[in-house]
C-alpha cells in the first residue's frame, strides 16, 4: 500500500487513490436533515487536505443536492482528486412537484443522468461512474452498453457498478472493463464474501465498500434507535428492528475490548479490519463530523494481527448479527449473493 502525502494509495484501474476514500451521502441524504453548507464544506475540504482522493456521491443523494455540494466546494480542487459518481437511480418529479426514488437502467436515461451530473458537479469529465443499481427490467448488457458509449464519448472515464452479483458484474465485464464495484461490506456484512470478491480479483476489479462502520453500529456508543430522525433510513432495515437491535447491542462489549486491546478507536478498528482483507478494498465511510473524519482516517495506521483478525471474524459475521439487512422490498432491487 503506497503511501502519499501522509495518506496510503490504493489502485483502482489507472487511479492511485486514498486507501479510505469519503462517502459524501451523508451530507445529504438518508440519516436525518441535511447538515449545513458550512458544515458539509469543512468535512469535503478537510477530508481533502488530510490526503483523502477519492470522492463518491450520486444522482440518488438529496435527489442531485449532494452533486452539487461536490460540485460547488470541490470544484476549485478537480484536480486533486478521483470523483465517483452513479446513476440508474435517482428522484423523479411528480405531479405535485415531489420526487420518488426510481430505479431506470435504460440506456436514454443513464445518458440523461450524465448530462445533468456533469452540470450539477461542474466538470468536464466523472472519473469513476456507477450503475447504482441493475434495473431488472433492461439486460445489464444495454445498460453498461450505454456508459461505454459516455466513455468513448469521454464524459467518464471509467464504469463502476453497485449491488451487483459475480454473474452481473462478469456479464457487464464482457461488454466493457469495468473498473469497480460497490457494495455494502463490514463485520456485519458479509455477503460480498460468497462469490463477488473473488470475482472482482478474478477481473482485476477494485472493490469498494460502503457502510463500512455497519451504519453506525460499529462507532462507539450504543445507538438509541428511538431517537432517529424520522426520514433516516435505518429505520426500515431490518437490524435496527426492535428486537434485533437488542440482540445486536450485545456484540459491542467485546467488540469494545478488541478495539481496546488494538489500542483504536471502534470505528478504527472496523475500517482497519476492511483495509486488511485485502489491497483491492476501499472502504468509503462517510460522516458529517470533523472529528469523526479524522478519526477514520487514522484506520488506515492500526495494524491487526492475525489472533485478533480471528477473533474479530468469530465474534461478529452473518451468523451472529441479527436480521437482515435489507427489507423485503430493497432486498428485490439488489442483486448480490445472500447467505443460505
């Protein structure tokens, strides 16, 4: 792991990016109210000058708000840095002027998206672009069909792909390189593991995981559930259920005492325990705190030995985290590998 200007680089395609890549959603969308733009700014600018490059936002987050975040702060800095996008998922206005989530792979769209992503985050060209989910209805074929023509168009430079399975992403492969994929991946989730990470080191595909500090669990404090903002999207997963969250919290003491004994932080020692699954992982935390930022980014430094790797693997995996981690109805839009 390459090591640049106080951060440590990963390869992703031809990109040497920060080993700890930032998840802008947050500023956004789906945990609660927005921050402010003040706020939102000081954590993109500071994540920036403590060596972070790597950028990932979408078409879906605050329905193009978190877009234009990106592209109003970090425009000045284009250059500085590897900027991820998707598209295949965003807000469509209805009749009443509200917007709903929608999921559209077809080819007019994906292009569409582009156009209006390439506005909204003031550039030229989107480095890494994702399809952020497959759209069941239209063969994965036509849909990365259509950003390999953006790539010869030279509107991005690379094509990604999210929440996909390892037949997916090797059928998308055959179409064009693809570059990448995202998908949830954490102590707690461990679905990746079945058969997509082998595939992406199969095709030399970078792997980069979201909800890498399983959504908060794994931060420090216990999370009161009751207290979330009633538009954060925890509460419809299934592990935050009543129930389940009871039978979860009783992970977190010895997880606590792990943390301790490897002399990190909590959510240090989730994101260390990523970093050393392998070189081709990037895990994209994401925050709206200084202070947290700068603790995640320190993961990249704590060294894990393999006693404690083990114990870590025991304590918390698909076996002993209860509930899934979708409900039904998000469940029918992935398509990646679930444990029998």
């Amino acid at each position: 792991m390459a090591k640049i200007g106080g951060m440590k680089n990963r390869q992703l395609a031809s990109f040497s990016v920060s080993a700890i890549g930032l998840g802008c959603m947050n500023l956004s969308h789906a945990y609660g109210a927005p921050v402010s733009a003040q706020q939102a700014e000081r954590v993109l600018l500071t994540a920036l000058d403590q060596g972070v490059t790597f950028f990932d936002t979408a078409a879906l987050y605050g329905f193009g708000t978190n877009e234009t975040l990106v592209g109003q702060v970090m425009r000045p800095h284009r250059d500085r840095f590897t900027l991820a996008s998707k598209c295949g998922m965003q807000g469509v206005e209805q009749s009443d002027g509200s917007k709903v989530r929608v999921i559209d792979g077809r080819p007019e769209t994906i292009k569409k998206t582009c156009e209006d992503a390439l506005r909204r985050l003031q550039t030229e060209v989107i480095d890494l672009y994702y399809l952020h989910r497959w759209d069941k209805k239209v063969p994965i074929e036509d849909s990365v069909g259509a950003l390999s023509d953006l790539v010869r168009q030279g509107k991005i430079q690379t094509i990604g792909l999210s929440e996909v399975s390892a037949s997916t992403l090797r059928k998308a492969h055959v179409v064009h390189p693809i570059a990448a994929l995202q998908t949830e991946y954490s102590l707690w989730t461990r679905n990746p593991e079945i058969a997509v990470l082998q595939a992406c080191r199969e095709l030399g595909v970078a792997f980069v995981a979201f909800s890498p500090v399983a959504r908060g669990f794994l931060c420090g404090a216990a999370l009161d559930v009751s207290s979330f903002d009633a538009k954060d999207i925890r509460r419809g997963m299934p592990r935050f259920a009543p129930e389940n969250h009871a039978a979860n919290l009783k992970l977190l003491p010895a997880y606590h005492a792990l943390a301790q004994e490897a002399g990190c932080s909590p959510s240090q020692l989730a994101l260390a325990w990523l970093l050393h699954q392998g070189e081709d992982i990037i895990p994209i935390p994401g925050t709206t705190s200084v202070a947290h930022l700068l603790d995640d980014l320190s993961a990249v430094d704590v060294q894990l030995d393999a006693s404690l790797m083990a114990r870590l693997d025991a304590l918390i995996n698909q076996r002993t985290v209860a509930g899934d981690r979708y409900n039904a109805q998000a469940n029918s839009e992935v398509d990646t590998e679930t444990f029998a």
